[in-house]
C-alpha cells in the first residue's frame, strides 16, 4: 500500500516539475521563435502521460526481476562460504575481512580489496556506477545524452543516501523536489540551451521518475530481504547471508552509515513509520 501511495506521489511531482518548467516564460517564448512547430502545453502533458504509463510498466518488471533475485536461497558456495564465516569470531568486518570472503569477493566484484572496510570506502565503485548507467540507459529513450545518463547515474547514488538520512522523503513532496530540482533538474537543465529545454521536458520528466523510483526500490527491496533473514536467522547468521548474496548492494548500503551497529540497526526496523494498520498486519503475519 506504502508503495502505490509513493508512486502517486512521483506522479504528482512530475506534473508539479512539468508546471515548474512551464513558467519559465523566458524559455517558452524563445522556443516558440526559435521552434514554431513545438508541441502545445496539451500536447506535452499527454507526451508525459503516455511515457509515464510505460515508465510504471516497465519499473514493475524490474522490481519483480530484483525480488526473485534477492530472495533465491544461497548455492552450495554460498552455503559452504557462510557456514566457514560462521566460525569466525569477532566483529562482522573482521569477518568480512577473512581470506575466504575477500576471495569470494574478488571473484563477485572483480577486484581485490584488502579488507572489508576498504571495499566500503570505495563505494560507489565505478563498476557500480556504470551498471546504473547501463540501467539507466536501457530505461530511458535512446536519444538521451550520455552526459544526461551520467548526471542520472549521479543523482540516483545521492538519492539513496538521502533515503537512508531521510526515510519520509517520498511522503513529503516539498523535500523531495528540492532535493530533485537541486541535484538532478538544475543539473540537466543546464545541457540542453535555452530553446531547447522545452523540447527536452517530456524527457527529462521521464528521467526524473526513472531515477526516483530506481532509488526507491532498491533500497526498499533490499532492506526488506536483509530484514526477514535477520529476524529468521538471527543478527549474525543474517548479515553474513546479506554480504554473502549481495555484496556489492551490501557494502554500498553499509557505506551510508557510521558503523555496523547503525547499518544493523536500520535493517532491523521498518523503513518508515509504520501506521497502525500496518503494524497490525504485520503481527497478524507473526
């Protein structure tokens, strides 16, 4: 229910953006000199409209892909890994920080590090910030500049930290498009001149839901999954089992908070304030 309501809100955003953009009359009268055969305020809202509703299709095709992901049980490396890890005593980055995960980190990442705090250090690790961008790209319609998807890719990191900082952010419009104007709208406004802005608003809209949801799901579907093996095998069994199955996802989410004992801390509650008749259904799932 949380999350229809966050993508209603997404919507509304992007309409407000559209409103934002169309008071621009400096830009408006200069696209109607320069580009006569622009398309109508009309015109353009239903662009928007019509790119939203393939926007929201494919976002549930994604976000049904990362769930079966996450949530497939460990293979028999991964087994046999976790089972060795929990012979390990001492903190969760000594742990991590052992031959034989730094091993199997190399051959999922692609990189030696020499201890888990230094693969955290790291985050967001180039290769990471190119999938995004690949991710991105795929999403987004194929005339998309290359600097664009890179101010995206950008945006998207600083979205999810803000996310971990500020878990209400989707339910409180004003915060969210200023954040959005500051780091992603003003950004992509100034790559496209003035006569062209408007030309490009059905684009960058699509841009900004593309990278709003993207942000939003990740984090609420690994949350979720590190949240339920946390709570049926225990705190150490659980975060061994997030770092075992998604380590690149782990160790970036673990990079937004001071210590282990905070990361742990916010898998373990809810993402946000719960009402009460959510925490009624979730006592009634106990």
């Amino acid at each position: 229910m949380r999350q229809n309501t966050n993508m209603t809100a997404i919507k509304s955003i992007t309409l407000l953006l559209l409103l934002v953009f169309l008071c621009f009359n400096n830009v408006l009268e200069s696209t109607a000199e320069n580009e006569p055969a622009a398309e109508t305020g009309n015109e353009l809202v239903d662009k928007i409209m019509s790119g939203m509703e393939d926007v929201m299709a494919q976002h549930k095709k994604r976000e049904k892909a990362l769930k079966a992901f996450v949530s497939k049980p460990l293979n028999k490396v991964q087994q046999d890994l976790l089972s060795e890890l929990l012979q390990h005593t001492g903190t969760l980055d000594e742990t991590l920080s052992s031959l034989p995960y730094l091993a199997y980190l190399k051959a999922e990442v692609g990189k030696a590090y020499k201890d888990f705090p230094t693969y955290v250090a790291a985050m967001p690790t180039p290769k990471q910030k190119t999938a995004m961008l690949f991710s991105f790209k795929e999403a987004l319609p194929s005339k998309t500049k290359a600097e664009a998807l890179s101010i995206c890719t950008d945006y998207y990191f600083k979205l999810r930290l803000e996310l971990v900082k500020e878990p209400e952010m989707f339910d409180k419009m004003n915060a969210l498009v200023v954040f959005q104007t500051k780091h992603l709208m003003e950004p992509l406004m100034s790559i496209y001149p003035g006569a062209e802005l408007f030309s490009h608003m059905s684009e960058m809209t699509q841009m900004a839901t593309v990278t709003n949801l993207s942000g939003q799901m990740h984090t609420e579907v690994f949350h979720n999954v590190w949240r339920e093996w946390l709570k049926k095998h225990g705190s150490s069994e659980g975060l061994l089992r997030g770092a075992i199955a998604t380590p690149a996802e782990f160790a970036l989410t673990r990079s937004f908070f001071e210590d282990t004992a905070a990361f742990e801390k916010w898998i373990q509650g809810p993402l946000k304030t719960e009402t009460e008749s959510e925490k009624k259904k979730d006592q009634t799932d106990k």
